[in-house]
C-alpha cells in the first residue's frame, strides 16, 4: 500500500479524535448553559434561539464525522472496519488501494471533509453565541467577535491551503 494511501487511512482517526473532542465540549456547553429564556430580552432570546441551532448543528456534524471516521479507520485500515476482513487474502492490501481510488469512496471521504471544515465555523458561532448570552454587555460581544473572527480565519485558511495543495501539488502529479 502506498504511504499516501496509508497516510490517508491513519488520519481519519485524529479527525475522529477532534471531532469527538469539539462535539464534547459543544454538548457541555449546550446541556450546562440555564438561560431562563422568558427572562431574557428579546435580543438575547433571538441569541438564544440562534445558539440552540447552531449548537445543535455542531453537535450533529461532528458526531457524523466522529462516528463515520471510526468506522472508516478501525484498526489502521479502512476496509477492516466496514467488513471483519472475511477476505485476508495477500492481496488485501490492493484491494484496499482499490477502494481508496473507488469514485464513491473517493466522494464520501471528501464530504466527510467539508463536513469537518464546515463544522469549525458552527464550532465558532457556537461559542461566540454563548459568550453573548454568558457574558455581560461589551464583554460578551467583544468575546463572541474574537471568535467570529477566528472562525472565519480558520476557513479560509483551510480553503487557501487545500486550494494550494489542489493547484501545487495534485495537479503536478496527474502531469507526471
């Protein structure tokens, strides 16, 4: 098996791991907040309201990913956790490579990705959101700003980056 292929197969487990780790403290966040929302003024319930979407978003998005990458790479090897490897046979290894170039797959793993791109900006609002409705006037804004800021730096730079590994490295290797 090629040290890419392998290399891709290894990595879904820390992309599992983050994505555990992220919806944890989504979750805690959304089941520890007591937001009375009657009490709340109507800018805060509309934050409110926001914060329970979005959180919940966040939530479901990182445990797909968690949960998908698991069983996509138990035991270091993609196919093994999908099937109990009826069929070891020599060249499982292929059959592996096989799969990883299987167009299906192929789409699969890179929704999977964009999924897991796209959950850090929910991760950000999440937070930002909290901050508006845990903190104080200006402090919660300002918190929730840092955040939005961060969030969106982060996506584009995951953009900017997979663009350039597109463009610089991808493409020179089709060409060879």
């Amino acid at each position: 098996m090629s040290a890419v292929i392998e290399g891709l197969t290894h990595s879904q487990g820390s992309i599992a791991l983050i994505s555990v780790m992220l919806c944890g403290f989504a979750f805690q966040g959304f089941t520890v907040q007591e937001f009375d929302y009657d009490n709340l003024s109507r800018y805060h319930q509309i934050v409110y309201i926001a914060f329970s979407i979005s959180t919940s978003l966040c939530i479901a998005s990182f445990l797909f990913i968690a949960v998908s990458c698991t069983l996509l790479e138990q035991s270091g090897h993609v196919a093994r956790a999908l099937a109990i490897a009826y069929d070891v046979s020599p060249d499982f290894d292929v059959s592996l490579k096989n799969w990883y170039m299987d167009k299906t797959f192929s789409a699969f793993r890179v929704t999977l990705i964009q999924v897991f791109t796209g959950s850090f900006p929910l991760f950000a609002l999440f937070v930002a959101l909290f901050c508006v409705l845990k903190f104080p006037p200006v402090i919660g804004e300002v918190c929730a700003g840092i955040f939005l800021l961060s969030g969106t730096c982060m996506v584009l730079s995951v953009v900017r980056n997979n663009n350039r590994f597109v463009t610089e490295v991808l493409q020179k290797a089709k060409q060879k």
